[in-house]
C-alpha cells in the first residue's frame, strides 16, 4: 500500500490551504499513492477564529477536497473545522475519494500545556475505520495519540494501519515527546501508525505566535514492531512510502499483545 503523507504549513485561508491539498494529491497520485493524508487543521492553522472558518461537511470547503480525490483517484484524510449547535466546533477529519465518504470527528480535546481545546470545539465520540483499497484504516488526531485506549479500539475493528493527523504543538521535549508516543501506540496496537503533521511555520520563515500547536515537522511512519519506517524533517514536504498490511499478521503473531490482554 502507497501511502503520501503531505506535510504542509497552513495559513488562515482556507482557500489558500485548498491550493495546498491540491499540490499534495496531485504529487501523491503521480508517484502512485492511495491514500494522502495532510495534517490536522489543514483548511485553516490554529491560533485564529475558528467559528467564522468553519463550514460543513457538505460546503465548498470539503467538496473541493472531494473534487481533488475523486478526480485523481486516491483517498485523501484532510483537517478541517465543522460547526456545531453550540457555537464551538468540531476537530474534523474529512476522509474522502476513491469510494471512501467519511469523517472522523477528534475525540481527546488538547486541554494542555496551557491550551484549552475544548473553548472552542466540540469533542467526538465515535471511532472510525474505512476501507482503503481492501486494507482498513483507523483514524485520529494530534491529541489521540496521548490516549492508547483508542488505538487498541481501533486495532480490534480490524484496523491494520492507523492515520495520526496532527498540528503537534512546539516546546522542550515536544518532538521526542511525539516520537515516542506514535512509536508507543504502534506497539500498542501492532499495527502500522501514518502520522502527519503539520509543518513547522518557522521552516518557511513564519514566526508563530501565543501558545496556539501550529505544527513542527517530523511525519513519521512506523512499523507494528514500532521501529521508524521513514520520517520527514521540519519543512513543508511529501513522503511517499510503501507499507505493507500483512506484516500485521507477523507482528501480531509474535507480539500478540492485543490478545494477551486482561484489562
């Protein structure tokens, strides 16, 4: 299984981060991927006014993302913002083209390192699994990963690769904080973990501001044993990587800590 996992700088413009996903489908497609996925918070980057950017799942917003898809081909898991009844948002995770039509809505809210997530938008409640050409495919985002709960629930409704999409929030310690823990749920779960996230803004010379997590780089696949298949650096960049789903199998049967468990 191709997989591109584009990592990109968002701005807060959506319609420029539209000629972002574009560029990233159509990389993806030309060098055979299935699946792209871009970061959380890819229709507009943290630290503005989400309400007013938000649109729903059926607006211009996520039917271009589907246009981008269905023309090349290729499901794509993109970031973006819905509303909610309440006034807040909703953290969504647009899953889309190639037959696929879904959403996952982010479940752990980053209340942390002092942001709250959860002023703002609205948390999910339900998991998510889709079929990507045969293969199933969790889905969850940046704050997720915290959470190994979810990725074993993921696991046992036979997901066999997991997307992590994520605008990571910077700090001392936050980039080995974010290896760490997307190795951890690998080995968790057994199971091949895509995580995506955004960029870090200071690559492309933009200082961010406030203590807004607008990105620092560092996409990483790992393998179900947790070692780390292939990574990006800090910029703006697309990785193309091949994984392979029956080494869940193998990994499973040697490590079946998914069927050893007792709690």
């Amino acid at each position: 299984m191709r997989i591109a996992l584009c990592q990109v700088v968002s701005s807060s413009d959506p319609k420029a981060n539209l000629e972002l996903v574009a560029d990233g489908v159509r990389r993806a497609a030309e060098a055979g991927a299935r699946l792209a996925v871009f970061p959380e918070a890819t229709m507009a980057c943290f630290g503005v006014p989400l309400g007013p950017l938000a649109e729903p799942l059926d607006g211009p917003w996520a039917e271009e993302v589907r246009r981008l898809a269905d023309d090349a081909g290729i499901t794509v898991v993109a970031g973006m913002f819905t509303p909610t009844d309440d006034g807040r948002v909703t953290n969504t995770l647009l899953v889309t083209g190639a037959g696929v039509r879904a959403h996952y809505d982010k479940i752990h809210l980053y209340d942390a390192y002092g942001f709250t997530e959860s002023t703002t938008v609205a948390p999910g409640e339900q998991p998510l699994v889709v079929d990507v050409d045969g293969t199933a495919v969790g889905i969850t985002t940046c704050y997720d990963v915290r959470f190994p709960g979810l990725y074993t629930a993921l696991a046992d409704r036979g997901a066999s690769v997991i997307v992590t999409s994520a605008s990571w929030g910077a700090g001392d310690g936050k980039r080995e904080q974010w290896e760490l823990l997307v190795r951890a749920r690998a080995l968790d779960c057994t199971s091949w973990i895509v995580a995506c996230g955004q960029a870090d803004p200071r690559s492309i010379g933009r200082e961010p501001g406030g203590k807004a997590p607008t990105g620092i780089g560092f996409s990483t696949v790992v393998t179900p044993l947790g070692a780390v298949h292939a990574q990006l650096a800090d910029a703006p960049d697309v990785l193309i990587t091949d994984v392979d789903p029956s080494a869940v199998n193998d990994a499973r049967k040697a490590l079946p800590v998914l069927a050893n468990r007792r709690f």
